[in-house]
C-alpha cells in the first residue's frame, strides 16, 4: 500500500485503530507472562511511533529545501527520533542483577511494537499486520522451544565433615561421576574438629525441568549438607 501524501481522515483512523490492536495484542501476552511492557505500554508505545509517521506523512509536501534557504526540511526525521528514543527506554528495561540480565525481551518487545506502529502510521497495513502475528509467534510458539533448551544452571553447595573426611578427591569423583562439573571455592574450620566446604557444582539443565534437579536429593543422601544455593544466571 502507498503513503498517500494527503491521508483522510478515514484513512488515519484505520491506522490508529489497528495500531491500538496490534499493540494490545502484543501487551496483552506480556501482561499474562507477568512481565514488564504490558497492554498500556505497548499501546502506548506503538501509537508514538503511528502518530509521528502519520505527522511525517501529513508534512510530506514541505520536505526539502526552499531557493535561499540554509534548513532543510526532512519529515522522516519524526520516525527516526521515535526509533533513538524508544532505545533508551528499552535500555532502562535492561537490569542486571549477579549473573542474571533481566528485560532484553522486553526491550526487543517494546522496539519491535515501535516498528509496527511506524508500518501501520505509514499506512503499509499489511507489512504492519505480517509483522504484529511474527511477533506473536516469536513471543508464544517460541518460547516453546526456549523452556526445552539446556541452559547452564550453577550452584553453591557447602557440605560439613571432620577435618580429613571427606576429601576432596572423593567429593570430586562422586560428583563428577554423575554427570555435574565441580570447583572447590573454599574451606572454613568451624571447630571441633569440623569444616564447612564450598563447592560449585554446574550442570546442564532445561527450564522446563525446574528446580532443584537431582543434585540436591544425591548430595542430601550422601553428605551432611548445610547449604544448597542456585545461582542464577541467563538472559530473559
């Protein structure tokens, strides 16, 4: 479809109006995940983007430059500006927080929305339309595929014993026999001929799986465990 240099009214409404589904649609799966950038933010969100491209369409005709002129008069301008503003937003979605960075898909989510208000603004309904059920798959059909893929999962285990049992080659070979990696971080002596080891056991493990794997009810069995704690890690 053609950017009509002088858009109706009607025209513009159609615009506005599926901006506002697309945009809901898009919110409505973040809100029901329990994330950040639901159905208010992408709508609002996208209906930026849509009004500026509508406000770049509609000054289309005094683009360029006059005889005489210094300034040159650019309306595309108008989406640029949405598309640099709505990174620092996304940027400021981004936490951090140990070894776990939090909100990169809402960031994408929230830039992705942007583009499909600046398709529908434009009055390209169809790539805007294409572009709202891409998204959508990404966000349901994929996450699918994302909860079933193994992903790194650590721990920090401290187990007790008496000063020389168990040692650290038994420990390592236990472990170690049963699939996990371990390091030593370190030893504490907490008297009467006792100390508190610090391991890290990682592993491989899907989302789906949950917490806490199999590792736990081993060490359990085994060793007088005093502390099992995930550290979590990924991106999200």
């Amino acid at each position: 479809m053609e950017m009509p240099l002088y858009p109706s009214v009607t025209d513009i409404a159609l615009r506005l109006f599926l901006t506002v589904v697309a945009g809901g649609l898009i919110g409505i799966n973040r809100e029901a995940g329990g994330h950040s950038a639901g159905f208010r933010t992408t709508v609002l969100a996208a209906l930026a983007a849509s009004l500026a491209m509508i406000l770049a369409n509609s000054i289309l005709d005094v683009g360029g430059k006059t005889p005489g002129s210094f300034a040159t008069m650019d309306p595309m301008r108008l989406p640029l500006g949405i598309l640099t503003g709505m990174g620092f937003i996304g940027g400021g979605a981004i936490l951090k927080q140990g070894n776990t960075i939090s909100g990169v898909t809402t960031a994408a989510t929230l830039w992705a929305v942007t583009v499909v208000g600046l398709c529908f603004g434009s009055g390209n309904l169809i790539l805007g339309s294409v572009g709202t059920a891409i998204i959508l798959l990404t966000l349901i059909g994929f996450k699918w595929v994302d909860l079933r893929v193994a992903r790194r999962r650590r721990a920090h285990v401290v187990i007790e014993g008496a000063r020389n049992t168990p040692t650290l080659a038994e420990f390592f070979k236990t472990v170690q026999s049963e699939g996990y990696g371990v390091t030593f971080l370190s030893e504490t002596d907490v008297g009467d001929e006792r100390r508190h080891m610090t391991f890290e056991v990682h592993w491989e493990q899907p989302e789906i799986d949950g917490n806490p794997p199999p590792l736990l009810d081993f060490l359990t069995s085994k060793y007088n465990l005093q502390s099992f704690e995930m550290v979590a890690e990924g991106f999200r």
